[in-house]
C-alpha cells in the first residue's frame, strides 16, 4: 500500500531522511531503516570545516541553521559509509560541474541515486546561487554517470531552476531546502548565527513547500519530493495532494528522533485504508485536478 518508485528507486514507503540530519556516519544513517529512503549529508570534492559556532538555533517556531556544508569529503566519506545497509541517495554540492562529476563517480557503488544540492541557503554559489545557467549541463554530465539525478532547489527562481534541471534531463526535483533567514540576539544587539545568516526549517515553512510542490507539479512533468516542516502523516498526505510523489522529513526528527518514520508510515496506512484508498499512488496530485 505505500510501496513507490521514483525512477529506479524502489522505496517501501514514500518516507525519506533529508540531507544534513544524521547523515555523516553509517551508524547515524542506519538508525534510519524504517524510512523508504535515506539521503546523506550533502558531500563536496574535499573536506569542509563549516562555519564558526553558533551554527545551530531553535525558535519558538523552527530552526536557524548554518553548518557551512561541513563534511569529511568525499574520499572520507565513502570509507564512512561502505557497506551500510539501507536505502541510500548521495547529496553532493559543488561549485562547479567538474566537482559534482568527481563526488558523484566516487558515491556511485553506495548509492541508488544522486541528489545535487543546488539551493543551500547560506553557502552562495555552492548552494543557491549556483548558475541557473549551470543546472542544465551538470544535471547533463552527472547523468551520464548511470544513476538517477535529482535536484534539490530552494524557494527562490524555482520554477526556471526546475525547468532547466528538466532540460538536462533530471529524474525528480526535490523541494525545497531550508530558507534564508536571520534571527538577531537582542541582549547583545548581534545575529545569533556565527555566519549571521542561515537556513529557516520546521513546522512554519511547509506552506511555502506545498506552494513549491504544486507549482512545479502543474507545470512540468516530473515526479517531486516535497520537504518543509513536515510533523505527521497528514503533512506527508498534503505534499502528496499537492503533487508530490514522496516527501522527505529534516527538522521534525530534532524533536521526535527516528521513530517519526514508524509512527508516520503506520497512520499514513490508516488513513488510506480508512478513506478508501488502495495504495498511497492514488493521492498523488490529486489537489492539482480540483
Ligand atoms: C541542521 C540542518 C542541516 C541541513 N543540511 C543540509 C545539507 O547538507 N544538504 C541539504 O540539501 N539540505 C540540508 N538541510 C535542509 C533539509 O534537508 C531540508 O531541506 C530543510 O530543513 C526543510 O525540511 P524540514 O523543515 O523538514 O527540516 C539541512 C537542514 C538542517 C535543519
């Protein structure tokens, strides 16, 4: 009944980890075996110490994060994760086609898919700000590689983003990431963050996310992964009415650990069987026709 695919990617619910949350050792990753899939840490060419602390900052509403893209590289990495059990898709940012080539030739024996980040909101040209111009070949030359692309895009240009990530041939676009946002500490009349800016997550963004999800979703034909403050099995259904064909979840496992896919998987199950439905396909979209 939850059961889906996305282009070669056989999941066992439509249930994914977001890349940043969990995502730097296989014993981290593991944990996560009751979700249909599970997306690392966003990977780049060599390793990346991030941004000085405070990196992270709850508010009453959300998280303020600016990790910096932090990782081991990927020739680390790939030592980190060699043999994990699990569904896995390799985040990889670069700066430029020639780095996401390098990381995505070093995932591909771990990994069932690539997603590129091209929409970190702190991290400039590595993230956001990667060329729109630049997304079409990329995605181009990393599909070359064999496995299915995705493309993780943010709120802002997203629809000429998509449509270029399309144009190179994508298998799915992800939406959306973390949005850029600021919080000052007024005691010390200083932003909280040691980057000053940094990426807004959690619970008060999935409207934007459906916006995300529905736009793309009626304008192109490709499968999307919705991501964006979901909490509970009626998030995921209202990513999935507004388009999408599985939903990813970050910032909710900060506060229920990863459980949060157990528990969603079961009710999303009730819910189908109590409102007719044979399988969770059948919800896909169905926002788009009303
Ligand atoms: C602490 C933290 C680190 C993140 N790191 C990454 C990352 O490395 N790559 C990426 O594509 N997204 C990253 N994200 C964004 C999430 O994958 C997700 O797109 C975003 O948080 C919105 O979903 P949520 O509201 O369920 O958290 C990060 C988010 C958080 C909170």
């Amino acid at each position: 009944m939850l059961e889906t695919k996305i282009a070669s990617v056989k999941m066992k619910n439509p249930l994914m980890l977001a890349s940043g949350i969990l995502g730097l050792t296989k014993e981290s990753l593991e944990k996560f075996k009751d979700a249909g899939a599970v997306v690392t840490k966003s990977i780049g060419k060599k390793e990346r110490k991030g941004y000085k602390n405070p990196v992270f900052y709850e508010l009453s509403c959300g998280i303020l994060n600016a990790i910096g893209l932090a990782n081991p590289g990927i020739d680390e990495y790939i030592k980190e994760i060699k043999g994990a059990r699990i569904n896995l898709i390799g985040s990889i940012f670069g700066k430029n086609e020639e780095e996401f080539l390098y990381v995505a030739e070093k995932f591909k024996p771990y990994v069932k898919a690539f997603e590129l980040n091209m929409s970190c909101p702190h991290a400039k040209k590595l993230g956001m700000e990667y060329s729109t111009r630049k997304i079409r070949e990329t995605v181009e030359l990393i599909k070359q590689v064999g496995k299915p692309v995705f493309v993780k895009l943010g709120v802002e240009n997203i629809l000429r983003r998509a449509e270029k990530a399309i144009e190179g041939g994508a298998d799915g676009i992800v939406a959306i990431n973390s949005i850029k946002a600021m919080a000052i500490c007024i005691d010390v009349a200083k932003p909280v963050l040691g980057n000053k800016i940094g990426g807004y997550s959690g619970e008060a963004i999935k409207p934007i996310g459906i916006r995300c999800v529905y736009e793309i979703a009626a304008n192109f034909d490709i499968p999307v992964i919705g991501v964006g403050g979901i909490t509970n099995e009626k998030d995921v259904i209202e990513y999935m009415m507004a388009g999408a064909h599985a939903v990813q979840i970050g910032t909710a496992i900060y506060y229920e650990g990863e459980g949060i896919f157990k528990k969603i998987a079961k009710k999303l199950k009730r819910w189908l069987e109590e409102n007719g439905y044979n399988s969770i396909k059948d919800i896909i979209g169905l926002a788009l026709k009303n």
